[in-house]
C-alpha cells in the first residue's frame, strides 16, 4: 500500500474508523500452486480500540497484520487507515524480537526515530521515556546478546511505541517468551495501552491472552481465513490481569472461543490430517 493510498484513504472513512479492511483476500503463489491464504475479510478498527485476533496456525493472521500495516498488498480489495502522519501511521512488533545486534539499547529504540528525522537529543529523550516504561531504562547501554529474550522484546515494543504510531500491530510478540515473564510484559503492555489508547492489532495464538488484552475478539477460520467470530469483551478497564482471569465475563466467553476454535482444529484434522497450534 502506498501512502498516497494511506492519505487519500483517510478521507472516506468515517471519523472513528481507524482501520477498514474492504472485501480482503490473499493468495500467495507458491511455485505453480496458488495458496488462497485469506479472506474474503471486512474488518473496521475502531479509534483506540484493543483488537486481537486469533485462528488456526496457518489461517492467514500474519498475513492480515502484514496488509494492514502495508508490508503486503492484498490480491483483491482494500486496507485503508486513517493516519495523521503517513511516516508513522503503523508499527510493527514480531514474535523474533528483530532488533540489531550491533546496535546498543537505546540506539535500537531511537532507530525509528532517527528515520523519521526526529533530531538526536529528542529521539534520546523519547527512547529513554519508553526504556523506563517498559522498565528497562537502567538497560539502554546494553547490547541485545546481553539480555533475556524477554528484555529484549521490551525493547522491540519500547522502539515500536517510541514512533508514537497511530496504530500498532503485534504479532504473537510474547509466544516466544516463558510463561512468567509473558504475564509480566502483558501486565505491562495493559497498563501503557491503558493510559495512552493507541489503537492496537495483536496477534496472538492464545485464547487467554486475547481476552485479557483486547477490547474485541476477532477469530479466523482456518486457511482460508474468514471471521468466524467477532466478540466485544465485557471486563472493565482499568483491568488488572490477576481479578480479569478470575472474572464470569472471562470465563464464558473463555469457553465459547474454545468451542469454536475447538471445531476449526477438529475440521481440519478430518479434512488433511495436519497437527495445528492452539493455546487455551
Ligand atoms: N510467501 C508465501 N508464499 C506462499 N504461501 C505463503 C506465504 N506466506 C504465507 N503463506 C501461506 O499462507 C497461509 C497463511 O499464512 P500466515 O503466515 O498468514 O498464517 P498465520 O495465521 O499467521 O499462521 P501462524 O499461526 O502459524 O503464524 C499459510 O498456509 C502459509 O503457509
Ligand atoms: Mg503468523
């Protein structure tokens, strides 16, 4: 997507629409095979809202994250946002951390930054804002060989926040980590998205994470993805993720993606036999 598109776009969505996805599919060529990985999709992102989305491996999630943030075109329809600025309108966390080895902490954060031509003592400002944020200020010397995996995905979100995007999207940004410090970068992640309501797509395999983050729920299909699901979710926020967990809301609603990411996985096993991932 080009931002002249980004631009234009802005124009004709209506004013809380941050995101729309018109009528959306993708089918990748893989050598003479054509793989229809998605859609057909229609998808409106609603201003600050919290949006996870969750499916089958293999559905096409990444896929939509990557037309949304316009690292891929789709073979038919639209993404169109509503962005202030067209430098800065997404940014992006993945799963594998993707920072720079030869590059220190703080370099890493203000990378984006110094791309976008934001003066140096600035940039230096902003990324320290964002170490501390995330709790690793006291780190911004360090090199990324010298910290845990999930140090240094706070550093991945400290330089994707550092931006200030209009919309971030995460893919599956804490699977990698273990099971504890997963809750802490989730407790983290709730509390910055709490006090700065940036409108975020996360990606995530989990049942239980998209639940606690997200204000809304929107589950694929298997390949080719299609929203099977889209459930608005009824905790309160501020949320602490202990009393969310332990909430009605959560469990009931807990129960009816299971179900139905339970009969995904059960048709795709009838129908190819494959093994899929899927977390409660
Ligand atoms: N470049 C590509 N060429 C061919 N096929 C592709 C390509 N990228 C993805 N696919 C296929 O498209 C489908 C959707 O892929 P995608 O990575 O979007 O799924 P996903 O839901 O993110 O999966 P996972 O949960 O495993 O991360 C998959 O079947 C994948 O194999
Ligand atoms: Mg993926």
């Amino acid at each position: 997507m080009s931002q002249e598109s980004v631009q234009s776009a802005s124009e004709l969505l209506p004013a809380d629409v941050r995101i729309a996805v018109k009528d959306v599919t993708c089918t990748y060529i893989d050598g003479k095979e054509e793989v229809h990985a998605l859609g057909p999709i229609d998808l409106e992102i609603h201003d600050g809202e919290f949006v996870c989305l969750i499916g089958p491996s293999g559905c096409g999630k990444s896929t939509l994250l990557r037309m949304i943030g316009g690292l891929s075109l789709p073979s038919s329809g639209e993404v169109d946002l509503r962005v202030a600025d067209p430098t800065r309108a997404t940014a992006t966390v993945f799963q594998d951390y993707s920072i720079y080895p030869w590059k220190n902490v703080l370099s890493n954060v203000r990378f984006g930054l110094d791309l976008a031509g934001v003066p140096k003592r600035e940039g230096n400002e902003r990324a320290k804002r964002y170490l501390d944020r995330l709790g690793i200020g006291d780190r911004a010397k360090a090199y990324p060989s010298a910290l845990s995996g999930g140090m240094k995905q706070r550093v991945a979100i400290a330089r994707a926040l550092a931006v200030e995007p209009d919309i971030l999207l995460m893919d599956e940004p804490f699977s990698a980590i273990d099971a504890q410090m997963r809750h802490v970068l989730q407790d983290q992640l709730l509390n910055i998205w709490q006090a700065d309501r940036r409108t975020v797509v996360f990606v995530t395999h989990s049942i239980e994470e998209a639940i606690l983050l997200a204000d809304r729920v929107v589950m694929l299909s298997n390949r080719p993805g299609r929203i099977i699901a889209d459930r608005r979710v009824e905790i309160e926020r501020p949320r602490d993720a202990v009393s969310a967990r332990s909430s009605k809301e959560f469990a009931d609603l807990h129960d009816e993606l299971w179900e139905l990411m339970r009969g995904e996985v059960q048709r795709h096993l009838a129908e190819s036999g494959d093994l899929m991932g899927v977390t409660q």
